[in-house]
C-alpha cells in the first residue's frame, strides 16, 4: 500500500464520528482529507454532495495517485462520487485548465446541488473562478449563525455567495444583507437562495467593502491617495443585530486594501460601528502566520478604542475534517458581544 493511501485510511477513519454527526445535520460538504495536517502538504480532498473534488497547491498528482484517491474515497464512502481534480500548483494558484490537466466528465461539469445543514447549495466543479463554491471550513460559523439569528437584523460583509446569510434566513432572520464586491459570487448567492424557496428573501449589496462599511458605519467615504473616487452604491446609515465579518487574505481596490496582517483595524473599527448595541459581531482571520493569541488582543483593543467594548467573546474552531496538530487552525473566528 502506497503511503498516500495509508495517509488518506486513516484520515477516513478518524472521521467516522464527524461523518455520522454531519449526516444527521443534513450535510454531505465536507473536507475528507486535510493534507497539510494528514500527511500530505498541498493536498485536499473534499465532498460536494455528489461531487469528490481534489485540489493539489503543491505539485501536480499523476493519474495513479489521483485514481487512488478516488477509489479510496468512494470505498469509504460506498457510493460513487463524480471526480473533479484541480491542480493549482502553478502561480496564483490558478487551475491547470490545460489538456494535460485531468478532464472531467461531462456530467460532473454540470451544476450540482449539495447540503449543508439542511440546506441546499449550487455546486460546480469548474466555473470562472478559483475556489470552491463553498468554504467549507466555515461551517461550524453558518451553523452558530443559524442558531442564533431569529428575529435579528443580519449583514453579511465579503459575503462571497452568501452562505451565511443564507443560514441567517432560515433561522428566522428578519433582515438579510449580503454585501460583496464580486457580481458572479452574488449571483450564485441569487441561485441558493432560489435553490430553498421557502426561506424568505435576502438582499444583495454589490459593493466594494470600504463604501459599504463606512456608510453603514456613518463615517465619511475616500479613495485611496491619488484615486479618483469611483462610484458606489448609496447607502443610509445603520446597524445590525448580527454582522459577520470574513475579509480575504489581501485586496486592494481604490477605495482602500484589505490587509489581514498588517491592517485588520482599518476593517474592522467600522464594522463594529454598524452593529447595534447588545449586538453580535462575528469576525474572522484566515491567514495562517497570525496565532489567535496574537489576533484576539488586538481585536479586544481596537473594539475599545472604537468605544465599542467587547462585553463577552467566543472562540469557535473549524469543525474536526480541518484538524491541527498544533491547535492553531488558520482559519480563526471569534464571537464579539457588544
């Protein structure tokens, strides 16, 4: 037996627990192997429903390993999984979309639907972006946010294709605000909620972060030195009961950059600012090279010199298909009472 395939049995195993828990949350998303912690570094495996998507950021896989990847899975899983292989090995991490590359079958290039807390989401293995449709290490935060958003107001900031606000709706959200800056990211955030027709309707913000925010905020809109201002969507200042803030890495636009290491007060002073006292923020970092130790004092900090301190807080981790060895998960999410 091949040490990947050591590697990728016992992975399987050791979600057995998870598996049987997310099957009964009506969940079939999930990451079966995670292999910068399983033995692997730059090798994913996940389930979209009924699609067995692997990613490789490192080196291309060759067609017996990826064969293998796939039998193991679908053994494991016993029943079969359409296979999509993207290789984004190579700068930028962009898809080898090459004729060297693994080509799909047709019918796995088609859109899909997958669960996730009972809820359904478009799937597709390839479409003109990079990532996923889904993160799927967010998911313990859609879930928290499910449990917690009846009646409440919800802004969903780098909505992406609004996952949150879609577990915001069916919890019993009075109001849902997906702000993104990305049309094709809303658009498909159009298509889930038209995939869970009983929910109520949100609403879709196509808008660069820093106008958004600070309008909502109350504060005053600029672009960065030497920019013109370009235009934006206009919008009245307000707050929300529950906001969810989860920025990329970096982003730069006219209107400002997004830089998680070296500037995450600059995003979040006016989020803070548009969430309603006694409110929930939720605010997340997924850069690996900054510890939650690190992280969490500056946020407590930044929150008091807004003049909005963080009554209580909460750490939520990934669930167990992103383990790590050190307990330092890059993906880090804290739950700020106001």
């Amino acid at each position: 037996m091949s040490s990947l395939a050591q590697a990728l049995r016992a992975a399987f195993d050791s979600r057995r627990p998870l598996l049987d828990e997310l099957q009964q949350q009506g969940t079939d998303c999930y990451r079966l192997f995670h292999g910068s912690q399983e033995g692997a570094a730059g090798l994913t495996v996940d389930r979209y429903g009924p699609q067995l998507m692997v990613q490789s950021f490192h080196q291309a896989l060759d067609a017996q390993a990826l064969q293998s990847i796939h039998d193991e899975a679908t053994d494991f899983l016993g029943q079969p999984l359409q296979l999509i292989y993207n290789d984004r090995s190579q700068s930028n991490s962009r898809i080898d979309r090459s004729n060297q590359a693994h080509q799909p079958e047709d019918v796995a290039l088609e859109d899909q639907v997958a669960h996730e807390w009972g809820l359904r989401y478009r799937v597709r293995g390839r479409h003109s972006g990079q990532d996923p449709l889904l993160f799927l290490d967010l998911r313990n935060a859609r879930g928290w946010v499910k449990q917690h958003s009846a009646g409440k107001s919800v802004l969903n900031l780098f909505s992406y294709t609004c996952g949150v606000g879609l577990c915001a709706a069916a919890g019993g959200a009075a109001d849902v605000w997906n702000v993104d800056f990305a049309e094709r990211n809303l658009a498909v955030g159009r298509e889930n909620g038209e995939l869970n027709p009983s929910l109520p309707p949100m609403q879709f913000v196509h808008s660069d972060y820093f106008p958004a925010i600070r309008q909502l905020a109350g504060l005053p809109v600029s672009a960065r030195r030497g920019r013109a201002l370009p235009d934006y969507p206009r919008l009245v200042q307000r707050q929300f009961d529950l906001v969810l803030l989860d920025p990329p890495a970096w982003a730069r636009s006219a209107f400002g950059t997004v830089d998680l290491l070296r500037d995450y007060q600059s995003l979040l002073k006016p989020a803070l600012l548009a969430t309603a006292e006694d409110g929930v923020l939720i605010c997340c970092n997924n850069l690996a090279k900054v510890s939650m130790d690190e992280w969490r004092p500056l946020v407590l900090r930044c929150a008091e010199k807004a003049g909005r301190p963080v009554r209580e807080w909460q750490a939520l981790a990934p669930a167990a298909d992103f383990p790590s060895r050190d307990g330092l998960p890059p993906l880090k999410t804290l739950i700020l009472r106001l």
